[in-house]
C-alpha cells in the first residue's frame, strides 16, 4: 500500500470504493474485497486528510460522502490561499486582478459610481468559502430566527445562491444510484441536481395524509431504504406553501432517529429557502435543522439557506451551506466546510463579492430589521387575503385547495376532467392571468407576486377558467 502512495488501508477504499457497496463495520478484508477490482486513481493528499478527519470522528460523516465527496478538498497552499497569505503586503503581486495601488482595483468609474461601496469590495474577488465577516453574521442571524439551534454547527460556507448550495451538497453526498427521499409535490429542480446530475433515485413520499403531513409514508420510505439514504426536507414546502405543525416536526424527527438508531445513516439536507414565512399558528417556525442536527452520530445535516428568499433579494445570487451533526467536532465541521469551499472553487470560483457587501451593508443598516418585517407581513396579509376569498367561493366542484400556512405559494388540486394545463393556457389567452401548471393536475398560485387587492380577481379568473375547461 505504502507503495502506492497510500497510507492506510481506509484511504485505498475511500480511493476503491466505486462499487456502492455499504460496508459499515467493513475489516481488512472487505476493503480488499471492495477495492480488488478496482480502477486505481490518485486521491489528493488535502482530500486524504480531510477524509481521515472526518472518518476519525464521533459522528458517520466521512461515510456518508459520496466518491466525488471524498475526492474534493480545498487547494490549501494554491493560488488563492498565496494570495490570500500576502493579502497586506507593501507589494503584492500575487492577485489575479490589476491594481490601481495598493488598495484600489484599476476598475471603471461607469460602473463604480452606480454603487456606494468601496472599490474593493464591489471588483475584487471574494474568497472561495465567502466573506468571513458575512459568513459570521450569517450563523449568528440564524441563531437569532431558530432559538433552538442551540448546539455547534459549522460556518457556513457562501455559495451563489440556493440551487448552488444544493448542487454542492449533492455533490457532496449522492452517488449513483443512492437513494433521496422527499415529499411530493416538490419543486422540480430537485430531479436535475439530484437526479440527472448525480444519477441519485428519487424516491418520492406524498406530502399529505387525511390533510395531515405523511409522517407514517415518509417512516416507512426511511425504513425500506439502504444503509446510507439522502432525505431532503423543503418546508414552507415549493409549492404548496406546507410548513409541519409543531407534532408533526417533531414525529418527523422522530422517524429519523429511529432509522438511525438501527444503524444506518441519514444525510439530511434542509433547504430552508422560505425561512421565517409563517403565517399561522401552531407551525413549526423553525428549520428542521435544529431538531435534526443534534439528534444522532448516524444524521448528519446539511442546511442550505440564504438571501434569495430570505432577505428578498432573489437575483444577488447568495446562498449558504451549513453543517451540523451529532459528535462532528470542530475540526470535522472545518473538513466539510473545506470540501464545499473545494466545490465552490471548482464551479464559480467564488461568490460575487458585491452581492456579499451588500448584504453586510444591509445587515448593518437600522432599517434591516423593520424592512424585513414588514415585507413578510405583506406576505402573510396575500397568504390571509387567499383563505378569506377561497372560502367564501361558491364553485366547491372545481378543485381542492391543499393544506397551506406559510410561504409563497399555494396548490389547487383540480377536480378530475378538468385539465390544469388547460386552465393554465385559458388563463393567459382569456384573462392575462399566469400560474404554474404542476404533474398531479395541480395549480401552483405565488400568491407572493399578486398585490392584496388584485386577489379576489385572480381567483375569480381561475373559477372562470375552470368553469370553462370543464363545459359548465
Ligand atoms: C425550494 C427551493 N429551494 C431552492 C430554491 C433556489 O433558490 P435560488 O434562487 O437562491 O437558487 C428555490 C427557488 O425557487 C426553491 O423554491
């Protein structure tokens, strides 16, 4: 082995293990047996250590990475960690960008004088991991929104938006063939990035039971799946605008210890895209996160948040990829931090930094907070405006309203017969209307872009356009 520049056996089947095999508790002779027919290839050194962090852990995370996760690293010492190592020198020529002098970018002033930030953080480049000071601020307004995210979670690492963060988390942890748990409807990107890009199965559990989250669907999927298995959590829910109740969140959580406490690992990602949108009573107002990432050496959790939805600032293009786990020490937190800061770098380098600026701009602002609040209470005010009209309706043959309390959205189950991409077409054509057409005949309606006084009118062309797809 030493011969092969391989250090220990568990590094030759990190390297070896194509196969997909599970090998929990795997001796020297399964490594050999997985690894025997084997095409060698090189490991990075940097990604070598990272794995021996992570699999000398308390917590499964170096087993539950995929084979493109246990090949990626940060490129500690190259380029940009040289760059980053003479940032403040009196000379420094080691940046990719032109300098002015020693503090300023040489950028143009048609394009600086649109933006009241200093020159360098709107043209030079940001680190591959994000700005250290947004990605601090970040973990401590999450701490502020989930009161009980009371235990030690990584920094999180800045990505360039949501989709990217999932994207590096799929990368992270699906292979081929693993299997990804998550309710359905859902939103639709999910088959692409884990799907079509990793070759994962998606193994879809209805969202609803008699109106009730499908806590029962969703135990019996964790129990059926294999050792390893990717459940992805996505609440307030795209699209139907679903966040559990208080029980349900914590049954859910329940379902996952359990599978757990049989030995078999649970990567659980938490896409908290509509964070904090909440509009009634009883709902979890808290991430998954914080019951899950606590729970268990067998769980471990990734969280993928950020400004898009957040902090209404869709096309700045922040995301953010947290890690948390039972037994995951400070150092592990780092190696995984350091593969996603690896991933970054491979894909966009790094993340615009005057998006991150702004940002911290705004965090800083003494308005940050009230805009916030107010906004999601414009929201919450179109969610209210929604159930006021749509009980009142008169027309309870056309189409099922499916449970909703938060978010921005919400689903119209169109009653058999009558077509929801023809209503949809109906809508354009007939009323100037737009809504999404989704599989399962469902009306998917962003109730989240429609002002409060345009949404008795809304529903009204949606009756309409029902009325006339079904001949009545
Ligand atoms: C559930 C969910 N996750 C992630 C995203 C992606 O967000 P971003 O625009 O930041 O990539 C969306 C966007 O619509 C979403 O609905």
């Amino acid at each position: 082995m030493e011969a092969l520049g391989i250090a220990n056996i568990q590094k030759w089947f990190v390297i070896g293990n194509f196969s997909n095999e599970w090998l929990p508790e795997a001796s020297f002779e399964n490594y050999i047996f997985v690894a025997y027919p084997m095409v060698y290839m090189a490991l990075h050194p940097l990604a070598a250590a990272l794995n021996d962090t992570l699999s000398g852990e308390g917590s499964r995370a170096g087993f539950m990475l995929s084979r493109r996760g246990k090949e990626l690293y940060f490129p500690e010492g190259g380029i940009v960690a040289q760059g980053q190592e003479a940032c403040g020198s009196a000379l420094n020529a080691t940046l990719g960008i032109a300098l002015e002098d020693a503090e300023n970018p040489l950028c143009l002033s048609s394009i600086a004088d649109a933006v009241s930030l200093p020159s360098r953080a709107v043209f030079s480049y940001a680190p591959s991991a994000g700005v250290l000071a947004l990605r601090t601020a970040w973990v401590a307004h999450q701490r502020e929104r989930n009161p009980a995210l009371r235990f030690p979670v990584s920094l999180p690492v800045v990505t360039s938006g949501l989709t990217h963060a999932l994207a590096i988390a799929a990368r992270l942890f699906a292979d081929e063939d693993d299997e990804v748990m998550l309710f359905e409807p859902a939103w639709d990107n999910y088959q692409l990035l884990f799907g079509s890009e990793c070759g994962a199965r998606l193994r879809p559990v209805p969202l609803f039971h008699g109106g009730s989250l499908n806590v029962d669907g969703l135990r019996s999927a964790l129990n059926a799946a294999g050792n390893k298995c990717i459940l992805l959590l996505n609440f307030p829910n795209n699209p139907t605008g679903y966040t559990p109740t208080d029980a349900e969140a914590r049954a859910l959580a329940v379902a996952v210890r359990e599978r757990a406490e049989r030995g078999a690992d649970t990567v659980v990602l938490v896409d908290d895209a509509y964070a904090g949108l909440v509009y009634e009573q009883g709902v979890f107002r808290e991430s998954m996160a914080v019951l899950l990432g606590d729970l268990h050496e067998r769980v471990l959790v990734a969280k993928i948040d950020g400004a898009s939805k957040e902090e209404f600032a869709w096309g700045l293009r922040i995301g953010f990829l947290t890690f948390a786990g039972k037994g995951l020490t400070e150092a592990g937190m780092h190696a995984l931090e350091q593969k996603a800061a690896g991933a970054v770098r491979a894909s966009v380098s790094g993340s615009c930094n005057l998006s991150q600026h702004l940002l911290l701009k705004a965090f800083a602002s003494p308005e940050y907070a009230a805009e916030r609040r107010a906004h999601a209470a414009t929201l919450e005010r179109r969610y209210h405006a929604c159930v006021r009209i749509l009980g009142e309706r008169r027309r309870h043959d056309l189409f099922e309203v499916l449970p909703c309390n938060s978010g921005y959205f919400l689903c119209l189950r169109l009653t058999d017969g009558i077509l929801a991409d023809r209503v949809r077409l109906l809508l354009l054509e007939r009323f100037g209307t737009g809504v999404i057409a989704l599989p399962g005949n469902l009306l998917r309606i962003a109730f989240s872009a429609v002002p409060e006084d345009q949404i008795a009118l809304l529903f009204s062309n949606i009756v309409s356009a029902c009325e006339e797809a079904s001949g009545t």
